[in-house]
C-alpha cells in the first residue's frame, strides 16, 4: 500500500512537472514571437515614406492628370 501511494504521489508530481515546463515553453514561444513582430514593425516603419515624399508625388500626380486634361 505504501508503494502504491508513493508512486501515485510521483505520478502527480510528473503530471506537475509537465504542466509546468509546458506553461514555460508556451510563454518563451509567445515572448519570441512578440519580438519577432516588434522587430517586423519596427522594419516596416522604418521604410514608410514620410510626409514630404508622398507630397511631391502628389504634386507630381496633379501636374499629369492636369496636362492630360488641357490636352483634351
């Protein structure tokens, strides 16, 4: 009786010991890939035009659409 009672305290103690190392490794693999889309964002913002940019395309778009019309 005794040897049952201590192997299904060991079985508890397993099943524990798995609970926990499996929590464990499912934050890490949540933190990385929260690192993983910070650095994609900080990529992309880093390649994002800026105000000025988008400005003179514009400019550059109403100077065409305005020598399309006058050649109509």
């Amino acid at each position: 009786m005794h040897s049952d009672i201590a192997q299904k305290s060991s079985m508890r103690d397993l099943d524990a010991l798995n609970d926990f190392v499996k929590n464990q490794l499912d934050g890490v693999s949540k933190e990385l890939l929260l690192r993983v889309q910070i650095k994609d964002l900080c990529t992309l913002l880093d390649q994002k035009a800026n105000l000025n940019d988008v400005n003179s395309t514009l400019e550059v778009v109403q100077r065409e659409v305005e020598v399309c019309i006058k050649d109509q």
